[in-house]
C-alpha cells in the first residue's frame, strides 16, 4: 500500500501538535511506524488519503455501530445543520434524547448531556462526592474513564500504550484520594471496604473493560459491587461510555442485570458527534445545579446536530433482531480469528461480549489486568501491521478493544479471517 500524502500529513503535523496527534493512541507508538489518514468512511470500511481501503474494527472508537455515515444519520445531521449549529438555549431534541435514555436505560431516571465520555465521568464523580460528603474513590487497574485527574492513576488505554499509567501533572492531593484495585478481585473489594468503606463517595468501574483490551467481569463480581456499595452507602457508577448501547440495548447494566446509581455514556449517542451524557437515580441527579447546589455546565452540551445524529443512531439500533445479528458477527470473526492462529500454530485467546472483543496473543483467556499486560505485544505488533498491509484495520494498541458495525458483512468477516491466516504466520 502507499501512504505518501499520509506520511507528509504525519511530518507535518508533528511540527505542529503533540506527537502529530489530537490523541494518543493515533500516533502507533505502540505498534510504530506512521498513522494513515483518513479522507472518509462508509459503511464498514475506512479511506485513506492515499486511495486505499481498510475493513475496519475501530468504528470510531465505538460509536459507529451502525457502520459509517449511516444514510439515516447523515439525513437527519444535515436536515438539522440546516437551521443552525448551535444555540446556547434549550431545543427540542435534548428533551426528546433525555427521553429516549431514560426509556431504555431504565437506572436512569433524570440524565444530563455533556461533550465527551470524560466529561461526563468526571460529572458522575463530583456529584457522588456532593451528594455522600465524601471524597475518596475507587476504581480499578487498567480501567480508563477519561483524562480526569482523578482517572490517571494506574489508567488503561493511551496510558498502557504509551507505557505511562501514572501521567505526570496530576496533584499528589487528588492521587490520594483514589483508591485503585485490581479488576475482578471480588476478595481485594470486601478487604478494602471492611477497611475504609464508609469513607468511599464512589465506585467507578467499566462493567466490561474495554481499555486494557476487553476483559469481561467474572460471575458475580459486578454483584458483589453492587452490594458492597450498597451495604455503605457508596455510590456505584457504571461506566458505559464504551458498552453503553454496544452490549445490549440497554448496555451492560442490562445484560448483567445490574443497578447502578450513576451510569456514563459516550459517542453512541451522539452517533459519533462529541457527545457524552450522565445519569440515574433522581434523587442523585436532582443536586446537580440549577436544581441543586453540585455545579456543571457546558455551553454546546445538548448540541442540537449531536442529537439529531444520535437519536437517528438509537432508532437504528431498536430494530428487531439488531443486537441478535451483531453477535453472530462477533462470534463468527472471533472463532475465525482462533482458529486461523491455531493453525498457523500462533497461541491467541478472544473474549467477546455482543459488538465488542478483544485478541490477545497467549494461550490463557484473560480476565485480569496482570494477564492482559502479560501477553506478547511484540507478536500483536507484527500482526497489527500484516493485517494493515491486508487491508483491515484493527486497533493500533494491544490494549484497545474492537468493535464490529451492523455494516459489516459475513463476506468482510471471511476477508478478515483470510488475511489472519497469512498474517499469524507472519506473527509467529
């Protein structure tokens, strides 16, 4: 493949921004070699500057479900634009989106629209400490929600990549107020909370971890969150800016049947517009101002092209059968994957929750911090680049979780597989 005009894009923009990057994990430190750069996307493919194709796994980072430039989404986006972009006042899509959360996340009983996945965590958390007089709180190894500075302490995602969980410029003072656990530690829980559990604002956790690769929660251990918040009056707050709509309609809290008192969405809702929103019991919402006296506010919050795009997106995702199909594509990729390792003798394990998955190279199924940090990165690398070199993109981090589109066909999935096959050899 060439990438000439992505390479003179690269040498320019290091000139010009941090790493030649807007974020981290763009720049392929972890994978080396230069980012390619897109010109557009649709449906399950990405286009290069350059004229190739990629299949790709990324959709966004997650929120193009739906797969790229949906017509049904571009369609709404425009009608929209069309009277205005942005108007500092209420419209009547933020009502209608406020609805249609609360309808199908039913823990969510009053949200707030904010901008991004990391504004809206750092909201969830202000409010627990505000509504409990409590400021410790606890999250967990390789769990990333944002660039808080209550999050960078042992964070996962760029910061695993980049090989800095502990990002300097965080103030030592909020650093001793986070608590970090290992995630799936039912015992390292109890301990902590017989310990200090009264003095805890909040709990935040990704029910599925989707930042040190996709780890799944072990049987019960979701449960026995719940019930140790509950048990001291903590706050538990979901972090669904990834699994939020992706896992299940409802998110992960549904398909674990799980109650959080707080949850945080992302980019689904916007349908890959900046967006991100906030939400649960009323009593918790009702604090925050100008009902309470937690304060938060954002100017482009509730942005009216954002909702347009995301309601759009969340009617495409209540057709029937939607959740049924994405899983089967899940799975469909995942075993090929296996499989396709397993005969070019390359030890992989896959974990897989409906449209999200994670590939790890090494034999044991990963379900701990300490395993996924375990695995061979070195080989993932030499994957990563035969599987670009073959035209399908995967996320450039062994430590990112994938994400497959309704847009995806079962004739993609096979091409997928098929270039695995050469590109596990290469691996190896």
């Amino acid at each position: 493949m060439n990438h000439a005009i992505s390479h003179d894009l690269f040498t320019r923009a290091i000139a010009l921004m941090p790493g030649g990057v807007n974020s981290p994990v763009r720049a392929f430190k972890s994978v080396g070699g230069d980012p390619f750069f897109a010109a557009r996307a649709e449906g399950a493919y990405l286009f290069d500057v350059d004229g190739n194709r990629y299949i790709d796994y990324i959709g966004s980072w997650g929120p193009m479900i739906a797969g790229h430039a949906h017509p049904a989404v571009i369609e709404a986006v425009t009608r929209v634009a069309a009277d205005g972009l942005s108007f500092g006042v209420p419209n009547a899509l933020e009502v209608t989106m406020a609805e249609t959360i609360t309808r199908l996340v039913p823990s969510c009983e009053m949200v707030r629209m904010v901008n991004s996945g990391t504004e809206a965590t750092l909201s969830a958390i202000r409010l627990a400490r505000g509504a409990t007089g409590r400021n410790r709180m606890v999250k967990f190894e390789g769990c990333y929600h944002g660039h808080g500075d209550s999050f960078l302490v042992k964070a996962g995602s760029g910061a695993l990549t980049l090989g800095v969980p502990d990002s300097p410029g965080v103030p030592k003072a909020l650093a001793d107020l986070t608590i970090t656990l290992p995630y799936n530690d039912a015992d390292a829980a109890s301990a902590l909370f017989a310990d200090c559990g009264d003095e805890i604002a909040a709990v935040i956790v990704e029910p599925i971890a989707g930042n040190m690769n996709c780890v799944l929660p072990n049987p019960g251990y979701l449960e026995h969150l719940r019930m140790l918040c509950t048990r001291h009056g903590t706050v538990l707050i979901f972090d669904e800016v990834m699994t939020g709509f992706r896992v299940a309609l409802g998110g992960a809290q549904a398909r674990y049947g799980i109650t959080p008192d707080l949850s945080t969405f992302g980019k689904i809702i916007g349908g890959g517009m900046p967006v991100g929103a906030y939400g649960g019991r009323r009593d918790l919402m009702a604090q925050i101002a100008p009902s309470g006296p937690i304060y938060q506010a954002g100017t482009l919050s509730g942005n009216p092209v954002a909702m347009a795009a995301g309601l759009a997106t969340l009617e495409l995702i209540q057709a029937p059968g939607f959740y049924e199909s994405l899983e089967a594509k899940t799975n469909r990729l995942c075993d090929g994957l296996e499989a396709a390792a397993r005969d070019a003798g390359v030890a992989v394990s896959t974990n897989r929750s409906c449209a999200m998955y994670g590939l790890f190279f090494g034999a044991e199924k990963v379900s701990t911090f300490a395993q996924a940090t375990s695995c061979d990165v070195a080989g993932f690398r030499r994957f990563f680049h035969a599987m670009l070199k073959r035209g399908v993109y995967f996320a450039p981090s062994a430590f990112e979780a994938g994400f497959i589109s309704a847009a995806h066909s079962d004739a993609d999935i096979d091409a997928t597989i098929a270039a695995a096959r050469e590109a596990f050899c290469m691996a190896a």
